[in-house]
C-alpha cells in the first residue's frame, strides 16, 4: 500500500498550528515514514495535487473571498478535511472583528492605528479579495474531523497525523481534547 | 423509603430526593450547570435530562422528584444527543473565546461538560452580538459575553446572602443578568460578599485576581477559619507558589456552609501594609534593622529585673486575632510568670464588660444557628450588615420565608432596607428601650421610659405582638451599648418573658477565648514600666496607641509596620493568619483549628514561637506541653 498523501494549508490564523506541527520535534521523521507529505505552507508545492490527497487539513478560519477558494480546492482535493486549531474550528482569535463591521475593521486596520500616517487607505485594487466575516471552516466546507485548541498540543497533532496515516480516524477525547 | 433503579442500579432514598441527588448516591453521574448543592434546584438548564421509563420526553433529574419503582436511564444515546444539543444551544446563546478565557482548561464547568460529551466543536456558531462587560466592582469582572444564564449567582445572591441585589431582566434571548434595576455592580447595592462568583460555574463572573493568578488545578488548598470576626467562617484558601490566589468559603463548614462576607473573601486580597521582615531596636532615637538575638537580649534586660511587678512592671496585651495557644502562653509568661496585674487583650472594653455579666443568660443561650430557624429576630445594638456579616446573612435570607426583622437603632442599619420592622430609637436608650418593652409586654406603665426611648406606642405595641405570637424568636445583641451591664440583664429578662433565645453577635475571632482566660479587662499603663503588645496581624486603633505611646519602654510583635511599630522601642517581626496554627473560640463556644497556609517570610517568627524565646531568654516556666494546655483550657 503507498503512503498517503497528506497536504495542508492556512488561512486566517496565525500560523501557530503549524508551528505546534513542527514542535512534534523528531517525530516528524516517524510522519513523513508512514505519510507523503505534499503541499503545505513548508514545503515547496503551493496547491494539493490535482490527482488528489488523502487528507486536507487547513488551519485557520475563512475572513475573505481566497480564503473560500483555497478551503475549497483543498475540499475538492482530499478525502478527509481536518480543521486544525480553534480558528478553523469557529473563527478563533480573528473572529473577534466578528463584533464590528467589515467598513469598521478595514478602518481601524489601514487608517486609523496609531503607527498609520495621514497617507492611510483601505486598499481597493479590484485585484484583491473581499473581506467577508470570519468563519469557521466548516461553515464553508464540510469538515470531517475538528481539532481543536489555541494551538492544538503537538502531541495532539501527533496522533491525529500518526492515526490518519495508518488509516484510522483519531479520537480526539480526554486529554486530547482541548479548547485552550 | 423511594425505590429507584437507576443505571441498572437500585436504591432506596427518602422520599423528596430529587432523581439527580439519588444518582449522586448511586455513583452515577449526570453532568449539571445550572444545579448547584448550595442553592434550591431550578431546573433552567435542561443539561441533566435523563430517560424515565413511562415519560414522554426527557425529565430535567434536577428538579424531577425520585418516584416509587422509578426507572431512570442516564446514558442512552438520546439524552446524550439531548446534551450536546442542549450545549451546543448555551454556547450559541453568547460568545465564548476559550483560548484566552481565564477559566479555561479546569476550572469552566461548560467547558468541562462538553469534554465530557466529547464534543470537538461548537454544530452552531456563536452569537457574534458583543456583550458588555461590567468592571466597575472593585473585586470582580462580569463578562456578559460569557453568561449562560443558568440564575446560579442570582440564587446565591438571595438564598445564601439574603442580598437580593442580582436578578434578571427581559426575556428570551434578550435576557440579562441586571443588578438592582440594571445599573453598574460597582455602583449598585452589592456588599461584597463573592458568593455570586464562587458559583457562576463560567468565567462569567470572575475575581480580579485569582484567574490571573493560576486555575484551581496548580493551586494548593489549605481548609482553614477566617479570622475576621468571631462567626469563624470556614474557608479554604487558594495559593499557589506560596502566594494568595482567592478565598473560598468551605461548602463543608458548619458554621457558615460556604458563606463568607467581604472581610473574610476580598479583604485579604487587598492587604496592603507594609511587612515588618527584619527586628527592629531603637538606637538613638531611631528603629534599627537588628538581629533577632540582639533585639530579644534587649528585651530581656529591661525585662529581667520587671519579673515578679504587679504593679510597676510590665503591661501586656494581645491581639485577639490570634490563636489560643498564644494567648494561653502569653497569659502563662505575663500573668503568671511577671505576675504583672495589667495582662489583657486588645478587645473593646464594652465587650469585656459584656463578658462578666453573660453567665447570667442561662437556658436562654441562644446561638448562630437558632438565627435561621428563628420565625422573628429582633437585633439591638448592632448592624449586622456591617461586621459578623455572615450571621446577618442568615437574617436576611430567612426573611423570604416569612421571618419578622426588627433591627432597632439609633441611626440608620443596613438591614432597614430588608424588612418593614425597622425601628429608630433615641441615641443611648438601648437600655430605655428594652424596658420599656417589658413594661409593655406586662402591661405596665411606662410612659417615661418610652418617651426616653423616643417611641410611639403603637411602634412598641406591635414589636411586642410579634415577640409574643412567635414561635421561636431570638434576641441579638451587640456591644454598641453605653450600658452594657444593665442593657444585657435588661435582655436576659426580656428573653424570659418573651421565651426568645439570647445570642451575642460580638467581638473578635478569639474574643471568647481571650475571656475565659480572663484576657478582657480595660488596657491601662498605670505607672508600668514597659507595654508589650503583642499585634500579630492587627491593625492597631488611635486609643490603643495613645494608651501606650508614653511607656518607657514599648515592644511590639507585629506583622505589619503601623503608627504603632513606628513609635516602639522594640518591634519583632510576626507571621500573619494565613502563616501560623492555631484553635479559635468562636462566638457560640466552637472550638475550630485553624491551619497554616502560607510559609512566612524568612526572618519572621510566629507569635508562638517568639513567646517562647522571649520565655527562655528569662529563664521563665511555661508548661512544657502549652498547646494541649491551651485546648485544655478552652
Ligand atoms: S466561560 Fe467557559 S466556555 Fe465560555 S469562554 Fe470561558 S472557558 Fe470557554
Ligand atoms: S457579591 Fe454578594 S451581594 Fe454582591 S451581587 Fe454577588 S452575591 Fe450579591
Ligand atoms: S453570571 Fe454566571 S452564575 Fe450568573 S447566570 Fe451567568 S453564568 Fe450563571
Ligand atoms: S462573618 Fe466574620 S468570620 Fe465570617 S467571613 Fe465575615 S469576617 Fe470572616
Ligand atoms: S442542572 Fe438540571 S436543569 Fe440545569
């Protein structure tokens, strides 16, 4: 049996699941023996194959137009979808702009913080996305497993991959399971 | 006797235990929210719905009573869909950031009750609606944000405290927890008592500091009593790497079932004084940092030749703050050691003068808890709203169940707002007015004292009436008496005839201890050479240091630096309540122990311990075993 494919992306995070990936240390090495690790925000290739992957997992919640995209190329490419981290999970920390209006954020964020100069604007390009509300990935794509935590433990994210890897679909309980 | 099967298990309980108490019995568990031990059931949260065979739909096992041959299923794969149902609902209702909510990750009982149904996400999104967050309590935060409406604090609020200042407003979604009729906690008719946030079961209602501080899981706890005031609360105390994190009251503790007032739950976060670390002596007019040798050998040799004084020696008085052992070893080294006639406590004379005339009381002796079985309480000389809180608790929240109040006053008393038998005499007629209502109650003439006590007739009339049709009524006094003696006896015979039960609601944490070993006469220097006040954590008052600023020579043992320290000859350094053991006698006469929480700081000495070195230095006797001496004598 060939290993399967793994491919990961991020969105409206902070890149803090990937770095709680990274911190599985040496056990990485275990991973990439029993997973092909493809595209991911570490590694070289910038979209999941086109063929296919076993398992998306996508950190980070959806707050504009790309986001939505890449959630769903990533759905359309993988089997099982996992949410990793509280942000995927419900919108996490960015979602806090849920609170106020888009008009209001783009405001704060481009004209009227105080490191911003009278030359602050909100960019318009038509090029760019559109900011929506944040949303948890599930919201947008259907999700097969939730991974929650602000971030997951390494040891979490260890046995969700460790598991997927081998076939089987973690169970995310007890000490695994946290909110925090 | 019910018989309930539960689980496959079967059990008898008396009949009235709610389907939930008797799964409690039977070790098996149903996750609640809106429950709470202390509280009456409710019933709002709908968590606890269980399976009974027979019944239509789930039944809340909160509030549904055990019926006979009743079977009761707890983990069915519906009541545990109803659950996540249930909790996905309350999540919804508002908006929870777990990730930086300080009672995340142990101590947020929502939170633990989805872990336990597994649950790795929210199936419905928060409410996004933001919700004001209310900071204006000096103590505490409520973050609506996080409010699951479960009526938990407003329960406490009016069942444990009697305080009825939480309640909710609107309805629907748009209910909200309001206080008084919906202005700031900071501003409104809140007393501080923290009941609310030891059992909001969210980071709703959080103290300013223990969330910060660490979750109850890195905490060490230590049951010990609060030494605020004579009632003797137990409370538990929350410290982690030797540092206060909160106090709680002690759901287990007899005397106050888990209630605390201000002074004993928020005052000892606030302490500020500055800590005496180090022995002082005076030389050259000024206090010196010394070592604990050289400050006990200057003791010791003012204090050498004072041996055997009456009169001329040395005056001694200590705190009634602290524990019987010190008291009972203070006693033993000046008392009887010196032989010094000046040997007391810092207790207020009127207190101490209360204390010879109470034998007098007899079967009429009442005590804390006659409070809360009491149908009418009348209290004079004292507002319970303002010390020995707890014990005005028990008042207040009685009154709801149909008990007459009647705090009599010269002035205005918190309890007044509570009870429509608020009655205002005339300055000083205590005495005047407890008279004047035995006269009443006899039917005898007693114009004159009325008018003293400044009452109309019909006022008194009607206080008499409701003495006399209760069933079981107690009379509270305080010490706020400018006759003590006579008022108590005009009591004691006002307890007679209305077969009501006398209680004292007076003094200090170890006031009663202090007076059975006689500690309680008026503190004068009367021509002796040295004072020697042993403070531990007291703050010393404006009459006590007149008393003693002129001695010759003044030794404080004090935990803090005061105007007190600052004018001592020799100040030692001593461990405060949360660092030293010890029994307190608290006003009903129940001995209670009291336990170490906190390590002291390095160069700090207990009060104990100092005695005893000040003891050996002079060569004096104290009975080897002082601390089974001091129980003894208790
Ligand atoms: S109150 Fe509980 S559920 Fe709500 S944010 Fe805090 S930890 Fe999470
Ligand atoms: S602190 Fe006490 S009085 Fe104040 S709102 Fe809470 S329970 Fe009521
Ligand atoms: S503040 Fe806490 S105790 Fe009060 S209703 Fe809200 S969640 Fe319940
Ligand atoms: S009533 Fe007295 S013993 Fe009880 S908490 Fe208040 S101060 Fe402490
Ligand atoms: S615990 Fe029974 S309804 Fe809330």
């Amino acid at each position: 049996m060939s290993k399967p494919k793994v491919a990961s992306d991020w969105l409206a995070g902070c890149a803090g699941c990937h770095m709680s990936l990274l911190d599985i240390d040496e056990r990485i090495l275990q991973v990439l023996e029993l997973a092909d690790l493809r595209a991911t925000p570490i590694t070289d290739l910038k979209h999941p194959d086109e063929d296919g992957v076993d398992v998306g997992i996508l950190e980070g919640g959806i707050n504009n137009t790309a986001n939505e995209a890449v959630a769903k190329q990533m759905r359309s490419r993988c089997k099982y979808l996992v949410a990793l981290g509280d942000c995927a999970v419900f919108g996490g920390v960015p979602a806090m702009r849920n609170f106020f209006t888009i008009e209001e954020t783009l405001r704060r964020a481009y004209v009227e913080t105080e490191s911003t100069d009278d030359s602050g604007k909100i960019p318009d390009d038509p090029e760019l996305c559109k900011p929506t509300n944040v949303r948890a990935v599930s919201e947008v794509v259907k999700v097969d497993l939730h991974v929650p935590g602000c971030p997951p433990d390494a040891d979490v994210i260890f046995h969700v991959l460790a598991e997927l890897a081998q076939g089987r679909i973690p169970e995310i309980k007890d000490e695994k399971l946290h909110w925090h | 006797m019910i018989h309930i099967k539960i689980d496959g298990k079967e059990l008898e309980v008396p009949e009235g235990t709610t389907v939930l108490n008797a799964a409690r019995q039977a070790g098996v568990d149903i996750p609640t929210l809106c429950d709470h031990p202390a509280l009456e059931p409710y019933g709002g949260c709908r968590l606890c719905l269980v399976e009974v065979e027979g019944a239509r739909t789930l039944q809340p096992a909160c509030t549904m009573p055990a019926g006979n041959n009743m079977v009761v299923h707890t983990a069915t794969e519906k009541v545990k869909s109803a659950r996540k149902f249930v909790l996905s609902m309350i999540f919804s209702e508002r908006n929870h950031f777990c990730m930086y909510c300080q009672v995340s990750g142990g101590d947020c009982e929502l939170q633990n009750a989805a872990y336990g149904e597994d649950m790795t996400h929210w199936p419905i999104q928060p409410n996004w609606q933001p919700y004001e967050v209310d900071a204006s309590h000096p103590y505490f935060v409520m973050d609506h944000n996080r409010c699951i409406l479960c009526r938990r604090c407003v329960r406490a609020c009016a069942e444990l405290s009697g305080n009825f200042t939480l309640g909710m407003e609107e309805r629907g979604a748009k209910t909200i927890l309001v206080a008084d009729l919906g202005i700031p906690l900071g501003d409104s008719s809140c007393i501080s008592c923290g009941s609310c946030i030891q059992v909001c079961p969210t980071g709703a209602l959080i103290d300013r500091w223990s969330a910060y501080l660490g979750k109850d899981k890195d905490t060490q706890s230590t049951q010990t009593v609060c030494i605020g005031c004579s009632v003797g609360c137990g409370i538990e105390v929350l410290s982690r790497n030797n540092n206060l994190v909160r106090v709680e009251g002690n759901w287990d503790a007899e005397v106050n079932g888990g209630v605390l007032c201000e002074v004993g739950r928020f005052l000892p976060m606030v302490e500020e004084r500055d800590r005496v670390v180090t022995p002082m002596v005076r030389k050259d007019g000024k206090l010196k940092a010394a070592t604990w040798e050289e400050a006990l050998n200057t003791i010791a040799e003012k204090y050498q030749p004072l041996i055997g004084h009456a009169n001329n020696g040395v005056a001694a008085m200590v705190s009634t703050r602290l524990p019987a052992e010190v008291l009972y070893t203070f006693k033993q080294v000046f008392a009887d050691n010196f032989g010094s006639n000046m040997v007391t406590s810092t207790d207020e004379e009127k207190f101490a003068t209360l204390n010879s005339v109470k034998s007098e009381v007899g079967v009429y002796e009442g005590k804390l808890t006659d409070l809360e079985e009491a149908d009418a309480v009348m209290t004079v000389g004292i507002d319970l709203t303002k010390d020995h809180q707890v014990a005005g608790f028990f008042i207040k929240r009685a009154i709801p169940n149909g008990t007459k109040v009647i705090p009599v006053n010269y002035e205005a008393n918190g309890m007044d707002a509570f009870t429509p038998y608020a009655t205002k005499i005339n300055k000083n007629a205590d005495l005047a007015f407890v008279k004047t209502l035995s006269a009443n109650l006899n039917n005898e003439e007693a114009a004159e004292l009325q008018n003293k006590a400044g009452l109309e007739t019909a006022e008194i009339d009607k206080i008499s009436s409701i003495l006399k049709s209760a069933e079981k009524s107690v009379l509270v006094y305080g010490a706020d008496f400018t006759q003590p003696e006579e008022t108590f006896r005009a009591l004691v015979k006002l307890a007679k005839e209305t077969n009501s039960k006398l209680v004292g609601i007076t003094g200090k944490a170890n006031s009663t201890a202090a007076a059975q070993y006689h500690l309680d006469k008026p503190f004068v220097m009367n021509g002796h050479q040295s004072a020697m006040i042993v403070l531990g954590d007291e703050e010393p008052t404006q009459t006590m240091i007149k008393k003693v600023e002129n001695s010759p020579f003044l030794v404080v043992l004090s935990s803090y630096h005061s105007a007190l320290t600052a004018k001592a000859d020799v100040v030692l350094p001593v461990t405060t309540w949360l660092e030293q053991d010890g029994h307190y006698v608290n006003l009903d006469g129940k001995i209670q122990e009291a336990h170490k929480s906190l390590q002291s700081p390095i160069d700090v000495k207990s009060n104990l311990d100092v005695l005893e070195l000040l003891a050996a230095k002079l060569n004096l006797e104290l009975s080897a075993e002082s601390l089974v001496a001091a129980e003894k004598a208790v």
